[in-house]
C-alpha cells in the first residue's frame, strides 16, 4: 500500500530539496504534483485542497524561505501536514480501570471483522491480559464457528450462544451474558463481535445501538477495507454518525490499496484509526502511528516499527546466544536456519523494505527477484542434509552434495554456493561481533 504514493511524493520532494532558491512559483508547481499525487491515491478532494493550501501558504514563509535549506524545510512542512492529518499521535485503546474493559467490535460483512477480533484478542494477551471472546452474531452460525476456532488456536475463552433467527434483544442479551461472564470470571478484557451486514442498513445499526445501549463499552471499533477506498470513508462517517465508534481498525493495508482509506479517514470521521491490519495471520496487527506513516509516505522509513517487530520476535536470550556461538566459532548451518525462520517471523520482504529509509529505490533495483523464493531454496537445501551434515559442514564431501541437491531439487553448484555464502557471512559476523571488529567498526563510522 502507499507505494505509487510515496514513489511520486519522493520524486516531488527531490525536486524541491535540488533547488537552489525556492520561489513561489515553483513551490505552487510542486503543490500541483502534489494534488494530483493525492487526488490518485484517492483521498477525499476536500481534504487534498486544505491539505496542498495549508503546505503552500507554509512553504512560502518567511521562517522557510529563508532557511540555509528551504528545500528540506518544505519536506518537513509536508511532513508535519501529512502526520496531522492522520492524527498527530498515536491514539491509544481507553482501557477501564475497573475490569473488565469492553471493546465492541463493528462493522460490515467482508472487512475482515471476526478475524481482527482474534488478532485484537492475540494484542492483549501478548500484554498479559486475560481475554473473553464473545460470539455476538447468532444469526450467522459460520462467523461463530470461525471465532471458536480463533479461540482455540490462541487458547481464549469463547463465549458462544447458539440462537438461530435470533431477535435484536437475543442479541442484546448475549452480550450482556458475555460482559457478565467477563466480571464474574474475573477476565481483563471482552471483545465482543457483533454482527455485520453487506451494507450498512437501518437493521443493523438498529442492533448495534441497543448493545451500545445495553452494555456501555469502553471501545467502539469499526473495522474497515482500506481495499474500498473511499467507501471505506463514507461507510465509516455512517457508522459513526448512527452508532458512534471510538476508533477505526484498517484492514487489507498489505494489499495494493492506494492510500485513500489511510488519509481521508481521520480527517472525514474525526476519529482516530487505531491499528492496521498487515496480513492474515493473527499476529499481523500493528499500532497506527501516523507519524512514522507520514515518514514511510515520503520515503524515510519507520525504522522504530522495525525495531519493535525484531523486539518481538528476538528475545535478548536468543540474540545473546546467537553472538555467542558467532565469536566462538560454532555457527553452523542448523543455527543459520533458525536465524532464516526468525527473520521470517518478521513479514515478507517486501514489507521489511518498506519500514527502511529509501526502500522503495530497492524494492525497484529488485525488481525481477524474489528473495523469498531463493530464501525457501537456501531452507530447502539445509533441511535436505542429515542433522551430523547440518552441525558440521566440513562432512559434506562431493556424493553428499549430490544427495543434498537431489533432496531439495537444487543442483551441486547452488548447494556449494550456499556453503559459501555461510562460510563468508560466518567470518564476517565473527569480525563484526568480536572486540577488534567492535573498533574497526568504530573507527569506520568515526571516518565517516
């Protein structure tokens, strides 16, 4: 998502930070590029006008123009206008100080809602929280089989009345057993998935207000497509006026959506978006920041949310033992396998390269490649050796290379390459990692 976005915005941004003098008059044809580049991202139109007049009238101030650097003063004016209009901060989930905190889940058939509510309950429980699940939508039998079974994977409690054709105070009640079961369980957090629709109709948000009613929740998120565009907007600015949420979960943001979802929300509903949905798995949801988005957009990177997903999936344990075996010597090819499953854990390629500054200039000098597939065939090889193979290299003489690449349909040269490669970044790991490496490190950067 946002690639063709960021894309334009950088070759718009280069342009202005490569003029020597800025003048009004460049900066209003860069204001131009930058209403086009937002209009086919498909923001909201009215927001692309107050968006480019409040850049331009501070492009041309004073304290800009006459800066020792007017051209990277105007990216850091796009830049603060782009974090302000998806929020400023990071808004955060109102938990109640006297448990349990209720989060009503809501939103229409298709979004990704009941799957969210398992991604939402996996976020709390990673806090330590104790989590309920409530099936609130009887009238579909599939959606709480689909929340019993998210419930067993991640070992959470699902609360689940079967009611077939059930009425608007049927549900009610099940939500309120939910939240009752909740207090009386002692549980931190409920989440309750209410029912959804294919579009928004007067039933519906009939339901939904009776729960609200009935159940005081401290959260009311809507969960949205970014895929729609637009019809994300609109239909969130529907369910806020009628029902009234608390903060919006985008989904589908991994996909090829251009961007208009992420940027016009905020500003249209005037509720914050809360989180994004990055992928399937039930692991795939992050805090939205809209500052770190506002520097992925213009091509800076998020180098803090990389961070937080390697914190997240690196111990310090492990990483420890890791350097270890790396300065002594007993790296082997079974412990650069469970590096290659741990960086794995951190999402594709494509999206790790995406939270790097300038990752989309590699993404395009990639372009052709796919390091995923060649980083399956590197896995591949190494399962195809016996565990003695995999611990001590040295043992793997020519008839053992030629089982190993019959085993993991490769052939000897790319098993021999691989070899190589371990043995070329196990030196160069042990260099860096070591005490003499640590200052030649050092004195490199200090060069610099």
């Amino acid at each position: 998502m946002l690639d063709a976005l960021s894309e334009k915005f950088e070759k718009i941004l280069k342009k202005l930070r490569g003029s020597g003098v800025l003048t009004e008059q460049n900066i209003a044809e860069a204001m131009k590029e930058v209403r086009l580049a937002l209009l086919e991202a498909d923001v909201n139109f009215k927001i692309v006008k107050d968006f480019v007049e409040r850049v331009g009238k501070k492009a041309v101030g004073q304290e800009v123009m006459q800066s020792l650097t007017p051209g990277h003063q105007v990216v850091k004016v796009v830049w603060d206008e782009l974090r302000a209009m998806m929020g400023g901060e990071k808004a955060g989930l109102a938990l109640s100080s006297a448990p349990p905190t209720v989060v009503m889940m809501v939103g229409l058939q298709g979004a990704g809602k009941t799957t969210t509510c398992g991604k939402l309950a996996r976020f709390f429980k990673q806090q330590g929280r104790r989590v309920l699940l409530v099936a609130a939508d009887p009238r579909r039998p599939a959606a709480g089989d689909q929340l019993a079974s998210l419930g067993r994977d991640l070992q959470i409690d699902v609360h689940r009345q079967d009611q077939a054709g059930a009425s608007q105070t049927d549900v009610v009640r099940i939500c309120q057993d939910g939240v009752r079961r909740g207090t009386d369980q002692g549980f931190d957090v409920v989440v309750l998935d209410t029912g959804g629709r294919l579009h928004v109709d007067d039933e519906l948000m009939g339901e939904l207000v009776a729960v609200k009613a009935a159940v005081k929740p401290h959260e009311v998120l809507l969960v949205a497509d970014a895929m729609t565009g637009q019809d994300a907007v609109n239909m969130a600015t529907q369910f806020h006026e009628r029902v009234g949420v608390t903060g919006i979960i985008l989904t589908k943001v991994e996909g090829d959506a251009r961007g208009g979802a992420v940027l016009s929300i905020r500003a249209v509903t005037g509720q914050p978006i809360k989180f994004l949905g990055v992928g399937e798995k039930l692991d795939a949801l992050e805090l939205f920041h809209p500052d770190r988005m506002a520097s992925r957009i213009l091509g800076m990177g998020d180098v803090l949310s990389l961070i937080e997903k390697a914190q997240e999936t690196f111990t310090r344990e492990q990483a420890e033992e890791a350097q270890k075996r790396l300065t002594s010597n007993t790296f082997t090819l079974e412990d650069f396998r469970a590096q290659l499953a741990q960086v794995n854990k951190l999402g594709s390629l494509d999206q790790i390269l995406g939270m790097l500054p300038g990752g989309q200039k590699l993404r395009g000098a990639m372009e052709g490649q796919v390091p995923e597939r060649e980083m399956k065939r590197v896995v591949a090889i190494i399962d195809s050796m016996t565990r003695r193979e995999r611990r001590d290299h040295t043992l793997i003489n020519g008839s053992r290379k030629k089982r190993i690449a019959r085993g993991s349909g490769t052939n000897v040269m790319e098993v021999n390459r691989l070899i190589k490669q371990f043995l070329s970044a196990r030196k160069l790991a042990k260099m860096l990692t070591g005490a003499s490496g640590r200052r030649q490190l050092a004195q490199l950067l200090n060069s610099r």
